[in-house]
C-alpha cells in the first residue's frame, strides 16, 4: 500500500512516499485467491445457465414481449460482459501489486525507489484495468 504523509508535515521527507511491500503482498495474493476461488467459478457458472439465452416469451407473439426479451437479454449480456471485466481488473491489480513488490523487494532496490515510479505502475494498472472496464460502463 502507498502511504502518503500528513499534508501538515513540515519535514523534509513531506514528498516522500512509504511502500508497504507487505501490504501489496497480502493485496495481490487476496485479490488473486477471491478471483481464482470465487469470481471465476461463479462467473462461469453464470455463463453456462444463461448460456441458452432468456425463456420468457418464447410462444407470445406480442411484440411487447419480445422487445422486452430482446432488452433483458442485452442487459444480461451487459452484466456478463461487466463481471468478466471485474474479473481481469482484479487480475490486473493482483499483477501489479506483485510487480512493484519484486522490483522493490530488497534493500538496495527499496532505496532507488522513487514515488513516480510507484505511482506510475499504479497509473498503468489503472489505465489497464479502465481499457477493460471502460467500454462496458460506457455501454448502459
């Protein structure tokens, strides 16, 4: 986790960020161990009962009805389609609490360490994850 100081600290070190690579460690290894026993099989387990579509209105001939399947089945696909970009953020987070553990995990790298460095990798998975999520909030 990155930890900023107080705003009020008149100390030299005000700019200087603290990275708790244990804190990233436990992030990613709950994050990966939520997706892996509990997202993706639920996720899956979600696509395979939708899988044969939506059974309401199957015999009605009211266009009423059908246009409200119709809806409901995009919205359905929507869901999905948001669940599975829920799932790869999540992974991509996990990744990349990982990656700045192992490039700051021992001393010598820990004190070349630089905010912007960190802050950048978190920028990145950010952008990452919003390539993946964004399109499919911009759709409802």
């Amino acid at each position: 986790m990155v930890k900023r100081p107080a705003e009020d600290d008149p100390g030299p070190t005000s700019r200087a960020i603290e990275v708790d690579l244990a804190g990233l460690r436990d992030l990613a290894n709950t994050v990966r161990q939520e997706n892996w026993a509990t997202l993706e099989p639920q996720s899956n387990l979600v696509r395979s009962e939708l899988s044969n579509g939506v059974c309401f209105g199957a015999r009605s001939a009211s266009g009423s009805v059908l246009e409200a399947k119709q809806r409901y089945q995009d919205s359905l696909q929507r869901a999905m389609e948001q669940m599975y970009a829920h799932v790869r953020a999540a992974s991509i987070l996990a990744d990349t609490a990982d990656r700045v553990v192992q490039n700051y995990a021992n001393t010598d790298a820990l004190a070349r360490a630089r905010s912007q460095e960190v802050e950048r990798a978190l920028t990145e998975a950010i952008i990452a994850a919003d390539r993946v999520v964004g399109p499919h909030l911009s759709a409802q």
